[in-house]
C-alpha cells in the first residue's frame, strides 16, 4: 500500500531522517554490526533514498539494490543518490515479488534491509518468505517495524492508511522470521509499548 500524503511528507522531514541516522541505524549496528568488505544489500522501500545512504555509509555495503512501490520516490532516490554511480540499483516494484522487481535470484544479497515497511504490505508474510529466498546462507535481516500495537491508536488510524487486517504484533512478526529461516534469538528489541519492534536475523543455512 503506498502512504498517503502526510506519511509521505512526514516520512521526507528532517526529523524522520535524524531518527533514522541517530537512533535506528546504530541500534541495528549494535545488534548486528557491519557488513563484510564487498557485501551487496538490498533495501525494502527505498523512498527518497535516505535508507540506502545509511546502508552505504554507515553499514558499509559496496553496492545496494533498492525497490520501492511508488514510482516518485524511485526518482527522487535516483536524483539523491546519483553520486553513487553504479553501486546503487532502483526499481519500482513489490516487496513481495522481488525476482519480478529486481530479478532477484535465490541467496543473491548479504544483507536485507527494512525500515519500516512491512507494515504497508497486505501479505507481510509473503515478503518475509521472499526476504528468506534473497538472503544467501549466513546472510542478514536488518528490520525496524511499526506493529498491530501502534497501528491501532488514533494517531495513526487519523493520520495515516495502512492495512487494517492480517498486522503483526512484535512477537508475531519474529516468530514468522523464524519460521522462514531467519533466525533472531535474543537480537530484537520493542519500543514505546510495543508499538516498535527492531532487530537482526541470520539466514539459517
């Protein structure tokens, strides 16, 4: 599902940006550390491409592969993200179908990355099987997600247009990683209630 326009503009602050960059990306550096020398990534909704920055930047991946649903935001990543020449690959597609999207063959990333956008996808489980089919063994899962918890309050039911049915709590969402092979253990933590749920899991060979 694409945001709806306060989402969008909310999603594109200054403020949203600065969350991600000091308090999201080295909570999952913490609970997952850095990628190897030549790692390639992929991102699950790129957006304006701010994710896939952090992703080269801070995680240190040589290339990444990024998709997104909504073909705007594709080409404002693509104007953001110029510099980096060809180590950056976009496409507009589903999370769901990334052999459609992005021609993703099985075990062909490192690293997956997801910052907050399962919860937009209707069959959330679908993506997390295709994550599992994209990672190659050993390979990483960086998720931080908004949960059925945060979904339910007004804010968000008057703000914003998410999925109504089939949401995950935080529990649910890690128990579906594990079922597709994505090992998680301790390496996931809740914030605000519940509401938040980020974390790191292994591709289990």
């Amino acid at each position: 599902m694409l945001m709806n326009r306060v989402e969008t503009i909310l999603m594109n602050s200054g403020a949203r940006r600065a969350l991600q960059r000091w308090y999201e990306a080295p909570a999952l550096l913490r609970l997952g550390g850095q990628l190897a020398p030549g790692a390639r990534a992929l991102e699950l909704g790129c957006g304006a491409g701010y994710g896939t920055e952090l992703i080269l930047e801070r995680f240190g991946a040589d290339r990444v592969d990024a998709v997104d649903l909504d073909p705007a935001m594709v080409d404002r990543a693509r104007r953001r993200l110029a510099r980096h020449g060809e180590r950056v690959r976009l496409a507009v597609g589903d999370v769901t179908d990334l052999r459609r999207a992005l021609d993703a063959a099985d075990g062909s990333y490192d690293a997956v990355f997801d910052f907050g956008i399962l919860h937009h996808v209707d069959d959330w489980q679908a993506a997390v099987g295709d994550v599992a089919r994209v990672l190659r063994p050993g390979g990483r899962f960086y998720f931080d997600e908004v949960t059925a918890d945060a979904l339910a309050t007004r804010g968000y039911r008057w703000l914003f247009d998410h999925p109504t049915q089939n949401r995950f709590t935080a529990a649910e969402f890690v128990a579906e990683l594990e079922r597709r092979g994505l090992a998680v253990g301790r390496r996931w933590r809740t914030r605000i209630r519940g509401h938040y749920v980020l974390g790191v899991a292994d591709r289990v060979a």
